[in-house]
C-alpha cells in the first residue's frame, strides 16, 4: 500500500530569527519525546528568541514581517546622489529654514563640507558652508521658535537660508564656538553642551547665552556626568545627557532660575557614539550602551533584546549569496548605528568595520512584536518626512537610507517589486527523528501577479549543514495567480525550505513521507 503524504503548514509568524543559522536546532513535525521548549519553564519574555523546537524562519533578508506572515521588501531612490567621487555623507538631519520650510542637510566628510537639499530635490553646496568632519566635528540640530540651528561641532552654529541657499553665522553670546559640541531643544530653551557641561539660552532670545537671573538663561557642570558628554537627547520631560560611562536625567523644573533638574539615571550605560541613541517613545529613548540595548527612562534603565545586543556586539555575521551562507569573521566588532523610525521600527544598521558603508539593517517591528532584516549598502537611516504640506502621507515610506553619495532610497513595500528579490530560508524539516523525511511539494500563497519566486530544498544528511539542493518543479496544473505548487522527489534527514524573489508569506503548505531509519 502507497504511503499517504503528510501534508504540513508551516509557521511564518515566528517573533525572532537565530541571526547565526547555525543556531538553529534540529527541530521535527512530531516532537514526541522532544523537550526543548516546556511551557511555564522556559523564559517567555517576547523580546528573547525561544528555541520551541518547531520548524521556523532561519534566515533572512530584505524582508519585513506582516500581519500574517512575511513580506519581501524592495528599495526607491526618491532623491538622487552625487554620480561618483567619495562624498562620505554619513548623516542627514531634518531643518526648518529661516522662511519656515522644511529641507534636509547632510555633512560631506570626503568633500569636506555640507549640503542642503534644493527646491529640485539635488544635494547643492551653499553660501557659507563651513568646513565639516563627521569624526570631529558631527552635526546637531535644535529647533526653537520655528527656526532650526545648526551646530558644527567645536565650529560654530548656523541657520539655513532656502532663498539665498547659504548658511548665515549665528553668535551664541556668552559662548565661545571652540567650546560648542551640539545643540538640542527642550521646554523653549536652545541648550548647547561641552565636553563637561550644559548652557541653555535665554527664555526671550534663544541666542544669548549671557547668564542672568533675568533672561533666564544659565548652566554649568554637570555634577552627576560619570564622563564626557557625547549626546544631550530631548525628551518629552526635558533632556537626557549621555556621557561615555551613564546617563542623567534633565527634567524641566519651570523655575526660570533653575529650570532644569539633574539626577543620573540608575543602571543606565554610557554611549560610544551620538548615533547609539533613538528617538522618544512611549517615555522612553532606545539606547545601545556599555550595558547593551536599553530602554532609558528619566527614572531607570531597562534592558532589552539581549540577542540583538550579543550578535552585535560581536565578530562573526551571515550572508547569503549565489545560493549558499557564508559566515564572515570580522577582525574587529561591528560597525553600527541605531534608529527609531515612525514610532514603530527599532533599527539596528550595522557591518564590518573596515567597510564605510553599513552593510545590514536588523528591524524591529515594535507594534508587532516581530523582527525582519534588510540588505542595503547605506551610511545611515532616518526618517523622511514631508518637506511640502500638499504631499500625501508616507507612513509606510518613512524608513529611508543614506548612502555615502547622497541618494536618498526608502522602503518599498508595493507587491511587484521585482528589482531586489526577498530571501527566506525555513526549516529544519523532518517528521521524527528516527527516520528520513522524504519532501515531495511545497505550496506558497500570495505571489504577486508579476513577482517571480524560486523554492529550493537544503538537503541535510546529518542534521546540521547543507548537504545538496534540489529545485522545485512548478506544477501549473496547480497553481494560479496567487498560488504555486511546487513538486520535489528528495530524501534526506531534514530539509530547509529556500523561497527566493517576490513574495508575500502567510501560507506554505509541505507534503512530506516517512523515509527510512536512519
């Protein structure tokens, strides 16, 4: 008598992913005596991967989670950069002009200068540009009464004109340039810090600096400071300072001779880069520090997402190319920049150290709870925003790269995105332990009409590794517009499922048999 086959729907909706496959367990449909994962035992907190044992995503890239499963994902240049040269644009900061529009800036270590988008959407040099380094002299921006300021690190502060296109001097009275590390925004005050120390301005002119018991305006030492000051980040309280050893809290008193309260936050880390620190969210800024990836708050620290901070935080990653994963071992830790974007992406970018571009980006999907990773070479990403107010909304296009030429690219997720294909492996698939598993067809769902997707089979003779691949014969007869069937006819210990090109994930179904002992 035949075999029936066993026909399986596999899980797409796994939280996280091992960032390393070779992390990833030998996992059956059947777990009979299996127990990797016992309920009420085994951490269950969402932000730490837990090996279930069940088949799952092993990896992945270009590709973010659904609703439903996961979703390939490909990229739109929206502002065009410099065609060749080493420009070195690493960073671009969102400004309010002195006519009230909004553009965007960028700093050009290569070029030595920085550039301002103009009404044609083209990175031009303006009037006055000063001289510019990412290393020593990084870019801030603080927005008070409408008008952004632009600080040049130990340089000097500017506005930008979009009519005249030039950067016009601003003198911080009471404050020598060689002194200004940044700049930032909080409760009317424009605040520049040092090294050790923070100035904020006057309550009526957010340009003197002068201390007095009358304008308000005042500073000094930060006591609590356990190192110098890298960052002062605005929250919705006030300000955080980050130094190189902790953090402390800055929290709007509304005394005008004592506007600010200062107190080091408990448990928080201190920050190598002003790029380690993210956005406000629900009361809380993401920060990668000397203690890991935390969630800093005006009243403590928490730390988070442990596996994102130990992979990271090391010197072995994982591509895939030509069909195969390769595993890279780095001579030094990984380069990386970290992002929140639309309130709702947690970005962690990061590649070799030797490269000038980031190579990856880890996304964080916090509303879903749920993790994707893209592919794109990029300097750092932002979050666009519209600069003319007859534009439509862009919630799903905010999430925009940078690259060291100055094109602007952002997330695409239209379904006929044929240019960047997805890849995603799942497995591994075997129906006991103490038998072979034969795969004989893989069914996949939501296909876009023009999308072109290929199913390979990873056939495991030991359980661990790669042994050899074998192709998916589509079956037309049985498939549709938004469906393929794919025939296979292979025997091995387990399988790894390899979908790459177009696709939109919640439904794989595998037909399987019992093979031989092994």
């Amino acid at each position: 008598m035949a075999q029936e086959q066993i026909v399986f729907r596999a899980n797409t909706q796994a939280s996280v992913f091992p960032l390393l496959s070779s992390f990833s367990g030998q996992s059956v449909l059947v777990p009979d005596r299996d127990q990797t994962y016992i309920a009420n035992v085994n951490p269950s907190d969402s932000s730490s991967p837990v090996e279930r044992g069940i088949p799952q995503i092993l990896y992945g890239h270009n590709i973010m989670p659904s609703t439903y499963g996961f979703q390939s994902i490909g990229y739109k240049e929206i502002y065009e950069g410099f065609s060749e040269g080493n420009a070195g644009m690493k960073r671009v900061e969102l400004v309010i002009t002195t006519e009230g529009v909004r553009t965007y800036v960028s700093g050009s270590s290569g070029r030595n200068t920085i550039y301002a988008l103009d009404e044609d959407g083209l990175w031009s040099e303006p009037d006055g540009a000063p001289n510019y380094n990412e290393n020593s002299n990084p870019i801030s921006v603080a927005t008070v009464n409408g008008v952004s300021y632009i600080c040049v690190a130990r340089t000097g502060v500017y506005k930008y004109s979009l009519d005249g296109n030039s950067f016009i001097k601003v003198t911080l009275a009471g404050l020598a340039d060689a002194n200004i590390l940044g700049v930032v925004a909080s409760s009317g005050y424009l605040i520049v810090w040092s090294r050790t120390g923070v100035s904020w301005s006057s309550t009526i002119d957010p340009e003197d600096f002068v201390p007095s018991d009358i304008s308000g305006a005042g500073g000094g030492m930060v006591q609590e400071a356990e190192g110098d000051i890298i960052l002062c980040k605005k929250t919705s309280y006030g300000f955080i300072v980050y130094t190189t050893n902790n953090a402390v809290s800055c929290t709007y008193s509304g005394n005008t001779s004592f506007p600010f309260n200062f107190k080091s936050i408990p448990g928080a880390g201190g920050i190598a880069s002003p790029d380690m620190v993210t956005e406000e969210t629900v009361g809380a800024q993401y920060a990668y520090t000397t203690n890991g990836m935390q969630q800093i708050y005006h009243t403590g620290a928490k730390t988070v997402l442990a596996a994102i901070t130990d992979f990271v935080a090391g010197s072995v990653y994982e591509d895939y190319s030509g069909g195969s994963l390769y595993i890279q071992y780095l001579f030094d830790n990984m380069k990386k920049k970290l992002a929140l974007i639309a309130d709702r992406y947690l970005i962690m970018s990061y590649g070799p150290s030797w490269e000038s571009n980031l190579q990856y980006a880890l996304v964080v999907d916090l509303l879903l709870g749920r993790m994707g990773k893209l592919k794109i070479e990029h300097t750092t990403v932002f979050e666009l925003r519209n600069l003319t107010p007859d534009e439509d909304e862009i919630p799903r296009r905010s999430i925009a790269f940078l690259t060291q030429l100055g094109a602007v690219q952002v997330l695409d997720f239209s379904p006929n995105n044929i240019d960047t294909p997805g890849v995603i492996i799942l497995g591994k698939y075997q129906i006991i332990h103490s038998h072979e598993t034969s795969l004989q067809s893989v069914q996949i769902e939501n296909i876009p009409e023009n999308g072109d997707v290929e199913v390979t089979s990873w056939l495991s003779y030991t359980g661990k590794g790669k042994a050899d691949t074998v192709d998916g014969v589509l079956d037309t007869s049985r498939s549709d517009s938004n469906s393929k069937f794919y025939l296979f006819d292979c025997e091995a210990k387990n399988h790894s499922i390899l979908i790459e090109g177009n696709f939109n994930l919640t439904t794989m179904l595998i037909g399987f048999k019992l093979g031989g002992d092994n």
